[in-house]
C-alpha cells in the first residue's frame, strides 16, 4: 500500500477534467485519448503498511497507517488513533473512511490513524480467566498485559519517531478490542488520553472488570483523560456488565474525567462500530468552542 501523499486522494477531486474547458482546448484533446477501450488506471491509496519487529512478542508485526490529507505538504502536527484490529482485513479500511471523513467534512478534528493489526485476538486482547465457560470458548487467553507493552513500548514510540505528531493520543475498539481498552482505560489510564470502547465484551470473566471498576476508579489518575462507551442490542451480560460500569461512573466520577456513554440499541453487534465512532470522533475530537468576538454585541443586550 502507498502512502496518502498531499495529493494522492485529495488531488483527485482537482483534476481538470472535473473543470470547465473552453473550446480551443476541448478540441485539442486527441480523440485516441479518450478511448474507452485503453482506459488509463492508477492506484488509489489509502495507507502504508509497516513491518516492526517486536520483541515483546518476538515477532513481526504489522502497522498500518492512514495520513491526514496533504500531510506532506503541510507542516502541523496531528493527534494519534491507534485502531486495535487494524489489519486491512480487520477494520483498519473502513475506518480509514471516518478519518478521511475530519479531511472532508469538517465534524471533528484530524488525526494520524494507526491500524494496529492483531495476529491471536482472542489471546491479546483479553486478561487471564478461569471462569470455565471462558476456558472452554478461549483457551488461551491472557495476553492483556503483553499487548498493552506493545502498544506502549514499542508501536508508539515508531508513530512518534517517524511522523509529525502531538501528545494527543486514542484508543479504539470494539468487541474484544473493546474489552481491552475498557481494561486499559480502568487499570491504566494514563497509557492513553482518550479511550473509546464500542460495545466491549464486559461479559469476560463472568463481568468481574464491571465489578472491580469503583476500585479502580476511585484509585486511578484520570485527569484529563475521556472514555467513551457504545452498545447495541446485545443485552445479556455485556449490557450488564456495562450498565455496572456506567453506574459506577455515575455515582463516583473520577476528578477531571470526561465521559460519554452512547447506548444505540437501534443496532447489532455487527452493524453498531460504524456509527458509534463517528459519534465517538465527535466528541473525543471535537473542536474547542469559538470564543466570542468581544468586537460584536451580543443579540439582545445592551450595546
């Protein structure tokens, strides 16, 4: 995959074929040219993949990144989304498509996405369990600890050498991707500023983490932190587990924590990730308010 260079998908909507030509330079054009039988093709890129050798798991790993439109040409730096189960098989693709949507649209914010790209899910993203019904479906499972070093040790620090960006960081997931940034965000909240969770698998370990999260709460920095939540439909013990969790942030919010909890039970499980990050870019990326012009007068006062 190529890299989004200033111009390779933005440059596209400037062609001067989408521009008016005049007559001389219409007639101009070699009727060959425009054959439909020798169409001319090109690439439309998206990202570059790279291949980063871990030492935590003693193996390669892949990244896959998404640049802000014109990012070559530009000299700002931008926040950072590290996207768990960025494969371009896994979701990286199609949230590709809501960050190009801050380029386009103006809804929140740009930023630089990472798909971090997940080789045993079902191992990395959860804690250990011994609940047997969580034995039985995940046998090996456990790796929490391993892929949050990852992240942190290791994915981080290349974004931050080899790319123009803040301190701002995220961290987003749903389902077992989920679950773990829920974790995260509870045991470790200063690993990232922002977390958003879409409808986590609460359900792992018969939804101890949702029990445990007034300690955590009451115990962790959360200053300046945000997390934000999503669920669909699901019901059962993932809703249940949420609700204690959302109840927990009810009743003891943590000091200078931002939160938001979105339900959308409009959706499923398979249909909810879509949606809900692009309510979740809007409000963890959100733009600051516009002070007001103390040159004008308000509507309705006294001038």
């Amino acid at each position: 995959m190529g890299l989004i260079g200033g111009t390779a998908l933005c440059g596209g909507l400037l062609l001067p074929s989408c521009q008016s030509l005049d007559p001389v330079e219409a007639n101009a054009i070699p009727k060959e040219s425009v054959s439909l039988h020798s169409p001319v093709r090109s690439p439309i890129t998206i990202g570059h993949s790279y291949t980063i050798n871990s030492r935590v798991f003693h193996a390669k790993r892949t990244l896959n990144v998404c640049l802000p439109w014109g990012y070559e040409g530009r000299t700002e730096s931008f926040p950072v989304v590290y996207l768990i189960d960025g494969g371009v098989d896994q979701d990286f693709l199609p949230i590709a498509g809501k960050a190009a949507v801050a380029s386009l649209s103006g809804q929140y914010r740009e930023f630089l996405l990472v798909g971090v790209q997940t080789e045993d899910r079902y191992f990395e993203l959860t804690s250990p369990s011994d609940v047997p019904a969580d034995c039985e479906r995940i046998p090996k499972n456990g790796g929490f600890d391993l892929f949050l070093k990852h992240l942190t040790e290791e994915v981080r620090p290349f974004i931050e050498e080899n790319f123009r960006v803040t301190d701002e960081d995220a961290i987003l997931g749903e389902s077992l991707a989920g679950l773990f940034i829920t974790e995260a965000f509870l045991r470790e909240p200063t690993s990232f500023q922002h977390f958003l969770a879409v409808s986590p698998s609460l359900w792992w370990r018969d939804m101890a983490l949702s029990r445990e999260a007034p300690v955590h709460l009451a115990g962790g920095d959360y200053r300046g932190r945000s997390l934000f939540l999503s669920m669909a439909d699901e019901g059962g013990t993932m809703q249940e587990g949420l609700d204690q969790l959302v109840h927990a942030l009810e009743h003891a919010p943590p000091p200078g924590l931002t939160w938001w909890y979105c339900p959308l039970p409009e959706e499923q499980h398979h249909t909810i990730y879509q949606p809900a990050v692009l309510l979740g870019f809007r409000r963890a990326f959100a733009f600051p308010p516009k002070q007001p012009d103390e040159s004008t007068t308000a509507v309705g006062s006294s001038p």
